[in-house]
C-alpha cells in the first residue's frame, strides 16, 4: 500500500501559518489529482489546496479552524482504494498496526506545530514569532491584545512585544507618580472595546448577516488607515482622447492576436510608474519618525471579486515592464483575483496602489489609503464633454474624452504639493500619450 502525505504548502516568504477554512473531502473519499482538497486562509489571501496525487483520503490530521504551520502535514492519502477509514477488525492486529502507527506519529508530530495558546479568538493577527514570544515570557491573549502594534495594519512585531517585557506588569504594581510608566512602543488607535457601542435600532423586517472573514479584515484594515495616515485628495481632469482613440483603433486586432482583451487600466499603471520616478517620494512608508523610500515601484490594483470584496493584487516592478507585459500581467492577475488563485506573495509587497471607480461609472473617488503605503490613486469613468483646445487657428470648442483623476495621500508625509505635482504628472502623460504607439 502507497501512503503519502499531504503537507500545508508554502504561500510566500511572509506567510509562516494558515486556517483550516473548510474540508471540501472527507475521510474515505476518493482524490483525483490536482483537485482541491480543502480551503486555507491566511492573513493575505484565501485558496484552495489541491491533492499532489490521486487516491484515497485516509486522515485529516487538523479540523476546520485549526491554525497549521507551512510544511505541516495536514492530511494523509493512499494510492490503495481498498484501504477503509472506519475502525480496524480485532481480528487483524498486525494490519492496523500497520496503518495506525505511522498516522498517530504524524498526529503526535503536527500537534506539536499549532499554538497551544488559542489564538482564534484573537482580534487581529499574530506572527508565529510574537506568539513563540507571548508563551515564553507568559504573555496572555488578553495581554498581548492591549500592546499597541508599529507594524502593517497594526500589528504587534517582534520589536513591540520586546520592548513591553521590561515593564509588563509594572503599569498595575507601580504607585501613582507624576508621569505613569508607559510602555515603549509606537502609539496606535484606542482598542475596540474602548470605543462607545453605539447602539443600532431593529424592525421586523431587518435582516442580520455576519460579515465574511474578508469582509472583516477590510473593515478592519480600512478603520486603521483612517486611524493611522491625516488623508487629503488632490483632483486633475484630464484630456485622454488620444488614448480612447488609440485603444479603439487597435483592441479588435490585439484580442486577435492575444486572445485576449486589453483595457486602459496597463496605460494607468504606465503613467503612474513613469510619475513614480518623477516624484519617488510618492513611493515611501513610515516607519515612526522614519520615512523609508522604496527601491522597487509595485503597483496594486484594486480589483473586485463576485463576492462583492475587494482584493489588491500587485505587478512587481512595474517601471519595468512595456506595455505588452504590463497588460498580460493585469489580465493574468484580474483573472484569478476573480477565480480566488492568488498566491499571498501577489497581493503583498504594493507600493502604490490604483483603483478605477470608473468601472462603476463613477467620475471620481476619495479613495482610502492602502496602509503601508502613502498615496492611492482613483481613476474615474471617461466622459465625452465639450472642452476648450488650443489650435493654430486660436481657441475652439470641441467634444473631447475627459476624466478626473484623485489622489488620496498621507498628509503626515505627503504636503499638497508634492500630491498635486503628483496627480498633475500622471495626467500630463495620459494626455501626451502617443496614437501611434505599438503593442
């Protein structure tokens, strides 16, 4: 009989855990390879985790909700079909040792690798180093939710919780003074339960829906920001005719070709990576009192999913690819936000983001910063309108394609200066696009 072991799969160099969401395959069923065995979320992203081989599921070694390490095993599968899952005969020891043994090992050993400490009922995410230190130094869940976090969307780091242990519990031992001890970590929003419930009125006919798992991680994320970055939005309207003009001269031979669409969107993300290099300190984080300045321009883009959520897939190095690529890579990365096939890796490590409010038919946003990140930019639908152009012969009116185009920034950072120069950059290259460029 071949066994072989179905192990958690590595999602990115960030990601160390994910959630046991749902079993989509019970004990005894039978696998095809590739197909997906259950669902995992983690603090990025959700997915599906397919079968390496075909056969029979014998054990699932966690339960739905179990937090599991990368590289544990989380299931066992037989190339056998007459293996059973139910329980063994008396009558055949040896045979049940045979099986049980190896499986209660692997039980004893992916044990090992969850938390003893339950961290579901925790408000926000934990890394496995904060919660390796938590245990170590005897730090509650209670506890540890009260320590304010530096790092992306408010998280506790591992320079947070080192730098609480020197006066955890001296904030309760220590008599009133003058100046009460402070722990000596970065400041950050008043916890939820401070906040006064307000309180929320129901008829007959209302209907209550809990939120989603990643309709609560935007709720949350969204709140920090607001919480976090002073935001102040800059609008330009700009002339984009000639690129109306061009998409429309060349997309019915490019589908053609490709066998694919292509939309405004890689032209966007084009201008914006040019305005980028313009403007790098656009392309920053804070850090504290420190403002780190980007090296690589990753650009995100805000795509919605059929569920009605949000997700922010981001193209790497975006200033370094034409608009051929730019476009594959939108098409690609659209494609399966939509299908829920991102990998964690492709919705981290953004340092601009873009969102098209336009698709909704609105003509311009105030969009919410993409904390880490400094600046978002809103584009909005294009609208045919009468404009004043410049011609040999003097002044004319003509019908043009316009939009408005709004950037969100953080004011901590970004002066209206350096945001309106920014917004105005994007729009000057829109509008200088070139009619006859190739693709």
């Amino acid at each position: 009989m071949a066994q072989f072991e179905m192990i958690m799969p590595k999602m990115g160099e960030s990601v160390a855990e994910a959630t046991i969401i749902k079993w989509l395959k019970s004990e005894g069923d039978s696998i095809d390879a590739d197909e997906s065995v259950l669902e995992i979320a983690t603090d990025k992203v959700d997915s599906e985790v397919p079968a390496p081989n075909g056969g029979i599921l014998i054990k699932r070694m966690f339960q739905e909700g179990d937090v599991v390490k990368v590289g544990a095993v989380i299931a066992l599968l037989s190339s056998d079909a007459s293996v059973a899952v139910s329980a063994p005969s008396p009558a055949t020891p040896a045979a049940s040792a045979q099986v049980n043994t190896p499986v209660a090992q692997v039980v004893a050993q992916a044990a090992t690798q969850v938390a003893v400490q339950d961290f579901s009922k925790a408000e926000r995410f934990y890394s496995p180093l904060v919660k390796n230190i938590a245990k170590q130094e005897g730090i509650s869940l209670a506890e540890l939710e009260k320590i304010p976090g530096s790092g992306a969307e408010g998280r506790v780091t591992k320079q947070d919780i080192l730098a609480y242990l020197p006066v955890k519990g001296q904030v309760a031992a220590t008599p009133v003074v003058n100046e009460p001890i402070q722990p000596a970590v970065t400041p950050a929003p008043k916890a939820k339960s401070e906040a006064p419930a307000v309180a929320v009125s129901l008829s007959g006919g209302d209907e209550i829906i809990e939120m989603d798992r990643m309709r609560k991680m935007i709720a949350e994320h969204m709140v920090m920001s607001k919480h976090t970055s002073p935001h102040v939005t800059s609008y330009v309207e700009a002339d984009v005719t000639n690129l109306v003009m061009w998409r429309n001269k060349i997309k019915s031979g490019f589908e053609k070709r490709e066998n694919e669409k292509i939309t405004f969107t890689p032209v966007f993300i084009e201008a914006v990576a040019k305005a980028i290099k313009d403007f790098p300190m656009i392309n920053i984080s804070v850090d504290g009192t420190k403002i780190i300045v980007k090296k690589n321009i990753n650009i995100g883009m805000a795509t919605a999913l059929p569920s009605g959520n949000l997700i922010v897939p981001v193209i790497k190095n975006a200033d370094q690819k034409n608009l051929l690529g730019l476009t594959k890579s939108v098409n690609d990365l659209a494609n399966r936000a939509r299908m829920n096939k991102l990998v964690p890796d492709e919705i981290s490590g953004g340092t601009f983001t873009i969102t098209n409010v336009g698709s909704f038919g609105n003509v311009m946003g105030t969009p919410i910063i993409n904390q880490p990140q400094v600046a978002i930019l809103a584009v909005g639908a294009i609208k045919k309108k009468p404009a004043v152009i410049e011609t040999e012969q003097g002044d004319a009116i003509a019908i043009r394609h316009m939009m408005f185009l709004s950037l969100s920034y953080d004011h901590r950072v970004v002066d209206g200066s350096l945001g309106g120069r920014f917004v105005r950059k994007v729009a000057d290259y829109l509008e200088a696009f070139d009619i006859t460029t190739p693709i």
